[in-house]
C-alpha cells in the first residue's frame, strides 16, 4: 500500500471525526448559551386609555425592549420606541418641555420623535397601535 | 499549514519553544512495560476538566438561593435549550469522576507506586481524594432537594459526636442550628470557589512531584527499563530507551479518555437517573423527614459504619483511623518489594480491606 495515501485517508478521517465531535458538543452549547426570545413580552400590549392623560408619557415593555405611549397637548396619541438612536440609552419625557431628553448625551426628540438637538442621527422609530373601547392596544 | 509554521518559528526564535515541546512531549520517555493503568491520571485531568466545565456553565442559571435554587435547577432541566444535558453531565460526571479516582488509587496501591521516593504524591493525592469527598458533599446540598437538604442534616449531624466540640462544629458547619438558607451559602461558597481552587492547585502539586521524581516503573509486565537507585540523594527516574509519551502514550491516554467518555454517556443517555433517587426530585421541605435517607453510593460504607456502632464516636473514630492510616500508608509501609504477588501480607491486609468496603457498602444499599 502506498504509505502517503493511507496517511491522508486516516487523516481525513481523523478531522471528519474531530469535526463531529466539535459540533456535537457545539451546538448545544450554543443553544444553551443563545438569548432566550421572551414570549410573554413578544405579543401585544394593552394600556387603558385614561393611564395616559394629555401632557403625559407611559413607558412600558414592549416586544423585549422599552417603548413609550404619549399623549400630545391636543389629545392625541402616538407611540415610539424609547430608545435613543444614538447609542441606545432611554429617552426622559420631560413634561414641561414638552420633549424627550436623552441623559447621556444631551439628545433631544420632539413631541413627534424627530431629532431636535444633540448627537442622535435618526427620529425615535415609531410602534403602531390601536384605541378601541378605551383601550389602546401596542403592537 | 505553513502559516502555522511560521507562528510555531516565530515563537521559537524567542523563548524556545520546540525545545520544551521536544522534551516534554516526543523526548519524555516512559518505561517501556508502562500499562493502562498510568492513563487514570489523565482521565481524571479530563474529568476534572469537564467538572468544571459544566459547573461554570450551570452557574450561569443556578441561583443560591433557598427559595429560588430547586426552581432553578428544574428549570435548567426543563426549560433552557440542552440544560439537561449540562446539568446531567455535571451530576453524572460528579460520580464517573469518583470511581475514576478510586481506580487511580487503587492501581497505584497495588503496584507499589506510593513508595519511596513517592510518599509525597501519595499524599497530595490523599488530600485530592478528601478534597473530592468534600467538593461532591457541598455540591450535593445544591439543589434543594429533599434528598440534599436531609443526606446533608445526616452527614453535618455526624460531627456530633466528636467530644467537646461536637455540638458547636455541627452549627458552625451549618451556619446555624439546622440545616437552612445559611448552610446554602457556605456550601455554594466552597463547593464553586474554595474547594475548586484547592484542588487545582494539589493537582498542580501533584503533577510536579510526578516531574520531578520521574513515573515510576511497574513492577511487572515486559522488561524493565530502569536503574532502581534506593539513596539518600535526590535522583530522577530515567527510563532510557522507553517510549516516548508523544505520539505512543499520548494516543493510549486519548484511548482512556474514550472509554471513560463511552462509560460515561452511556449512563447520560441510557440510565440518567442511575444516581438519582426519587427524593432527588422533591423540594426541600424542613419539616418532613423522608424515609430512609441514604448518601451517594461512595459514602454508603461510611454511612453503615456510623449505623453500626451504637456509640457514634466509636463509629466515627475507626473512620478517621483507617482514613490516617491510608493518607500515612507510605511511611508505614517501608519495604522496597513492589511486586504485588511477592507481598502476601500486604495483598491480604488490601483486597481484605477492599472487600470491607464493598461489603460495608452494599450492606448500607440494602439496610
Ligand atoms: C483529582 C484527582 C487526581 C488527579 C487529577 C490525578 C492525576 C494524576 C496524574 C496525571 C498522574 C500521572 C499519570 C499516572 O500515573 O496515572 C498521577 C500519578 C499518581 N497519583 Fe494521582 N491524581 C489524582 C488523585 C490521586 C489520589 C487520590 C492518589 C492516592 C491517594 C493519587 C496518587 C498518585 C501517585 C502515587 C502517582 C504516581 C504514580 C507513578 O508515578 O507511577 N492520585 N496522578
Ligand atoms: S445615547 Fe442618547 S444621546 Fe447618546
């Protein structure tokens, strides 16, 4: 038998084996590693309608990040994500501004999520919802 | 390929390094009638390792907490993705490692291998053993089962009956009058970080000695290799003309190591629960007692000995002297003849001894 042939076939062998091995014990590792998808938190959310009075912000968990429902001066409502797009704090709602502050680095977002001063390069994202019996429903 | 090598040359220009892999690795050489009984010690390394391993990765989920630590455990088995697997691993690992380890000792016993020049390896590897005992007792607390929570009241309760102090020690191990959320602290304390590093370290120390007096040479099998020098001045065992640990010994460590592995899965896979019993899956309830309480198999033989003496600190004083016995057998044992079979007195006293503890053992099983 040629000897260099029989070397690179149990060669071949040997590293298809070692890489059996790796990916039996890889993977599961890797699952028991990966982030858990919460699925409380993956469907929608309800908030009755008469928590957010006019002025005012509701911050809530929404889809495993934190989003934030307003109600404009005029009554209206919109919601957001609540957090910030430069790098990634979560936005204050301050009442008598009437805007979002972001403490870190002095972002500010209007009642209607666009970028009013600082560094944050994009408005917060918005979530759609719906109102209907008094309540309002994120998602 | 070639950029391995070129790594491999860059280091070596600096410090080396392939004269230290040629003399720890191709150069090391091993007496030529070596035998598989010299792979345990690597196989405990191995098993050591996944010890480790495992208990690294279950500190991710498990919280020390007695009211949260069974919901966590239960929920490693049944929820995260493959925690079963780990936890089990772990678990059946804790045991596996065990009887490894009475295999290691039992076969350097028989071939004399605790001899002069080796009474300190002997005796690291005697505080490893102890070391071991403790790591799997304080582990065993852990889950909060109710077999946890009672085999660790039994075993705490059994300091009792040392004179004097007895009383006190029992609440100082426990961290109070009973076993409670106090004892989980400590115990986690020692069993994830004191013990571990303990042991690391003897292993540490153990290996070193091996290094510096050389492995020793069975005392039968194909011819000898060595010089038997018996001086009083420091001498390393040389085995000229013995086979290399790599690649040979090396691969039959790696053959070890896949028996073990085969042993070991084949528990994980077919008979998980082998070490399980049914109290292992209640929670912890101070208030009722389960019956018959027993401690993991390679306790039983100090469980019966307890039962057995109506005086328990007879009971527990016959342990302590056939535990200092072993730990100080070298220095009892003195004579230079290794050969199992020319030392009738000795094969007698040990497989006499043996069979005690086999005995002593089943007959905890049964009572
Ligand atoms: C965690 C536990 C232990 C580990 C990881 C370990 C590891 C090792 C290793 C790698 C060797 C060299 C290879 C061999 O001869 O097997 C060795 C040798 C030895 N071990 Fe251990 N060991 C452990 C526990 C013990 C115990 C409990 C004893 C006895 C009380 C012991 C006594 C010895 C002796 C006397 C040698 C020298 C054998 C010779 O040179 O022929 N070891 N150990
Ligand atoms: S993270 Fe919000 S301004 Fe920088």
């Amino acid at each position: 038998m040629d000897n260099s042939g029989r070397r690179t076939f149990l060669g071949i062998c040997l590293a298809g084996l070692g890489a059996l091995t790796a990916a039996a014990v890889g993977w599961p590792l890797f699952r028991y590693l990966a982030p858990r998808t919460n699925k409380e938190s993956a469907g929608k959310v309800v908030i009755p309608e008469a928590e957010v009075k006019a002025g005012e912000a509701k911050f809530f968990e929404y889809a495993g990040s934190s989003a934030v429902l307003l109600r404009k001066q005029d009554g209206s409502l919109i919601a957001f994500s609540a957090i910030c797009t430069h790098l990634g704090c979560i936005v204050q709602w301050e009442k008598d501004k009437q805007d979002f502050l972001c403490p870190c680095h002095g972002g500010h977002y209007n009642s209607d999520g666009a970028v009013t001063a600082g560094p944050p390069p994009k408005p917060l994202p918005r979530i759609p919802f719906s109102v209907a019996g008094g309540n309002i429903t994120v998602g | 390929m070639r950029v391995l090598n070129k790594i491999v040359d860059w280091i070596d220009q600096r410090i080396g390094a392939r004269e230290i892999l040629k003399k720890e690795l191709t150069g090391y050489l091993l007496p030529r009638n070596i035998n598989a009984w010299y792979s345990l010690g690597s196989i405990l390394l191995f098993a050591f390792a996944l010890q480790v391993l495992s208990g690294i990765l279950l500190l991710i989920y498990y919280v020390p907490d007695a009211d949260k630590a069974f919901k966590s455990v239960s929920y490693i088995m049944n929820e995260v993705p493959y925690g079963w697997l780990i936890r089990m691993c772990h678990a059946v690992g804790s045991n596996m490692m065990v009887l490894a380890l009475l295999l290691h000792m039992l076969s350097v016993l028989f071939m004399g291998s605790y001899k002069r020049p080796r009474e300190l390896n002997w005796l690291t590897g005697f505080i490893l053993f102890s070391m071991i005992q403790g790591i799997s007792l304080t582990g065993y607390l852990l889950p909060w089962s109710q077999l946890s929570f009672w085999a660790t009241t039994v075993a705490t309760n059994s300091a009792n009956a040392i004179p004097v102090v007895g009383p006190y020690l029992v609440e100082f191990l426990r961290g109070g009058v009973l076993v409670g959320p106090p004892t989980l602290g400590r115990f986690f304390a020692l069993h994830v970080a004191v013990i571990p590093a303990g042991i690391a370290a003897l292993i540490g120390a153990h290996l070193f000695l091996l290094k510096r007096t050389g492995v020793s040479t069975p005392p039968f099998g194909k011819k000898n290799t060595e010089s038997q020098l018996q001086s009083d001045v420091y001498h390393h065992e040389d085995h000229p003309g013995g086979i290399p640990f790599f690649p040979d010994f090396a691969l039959e460590d790696l053959r070890g190591i896949a028996i073990y592995m085969a042993c070991f899965l084949a528990v994980l896979f077919f008979d998980p629960y082998l070490f399980f019993p049914k109290d292992a899956f209640i929670p912890a309830n101070a208030f009722v007692t389960p019956a018959h309480i027993k401690p993991e198999w390679y306790f039983l033989a100090n469980y019966q000995t307890l039962k057995i003496f109506p005086n328990e600190l007879i009971g527990l004083s016959l342990q302590g002297a056939a535990m200092t016995f072993l730990a100080l057998l070298p220095f009892v044992d003195r004579g230079r003849e290794r050969h199992p079979l020319k030392r009738p007195l000795f094969m007698a006293c040990s497989v006499g001894g043996l069979l005690l503890w086999i005995g002593l053992s089943i007959w905890g099983h049964f009572s």
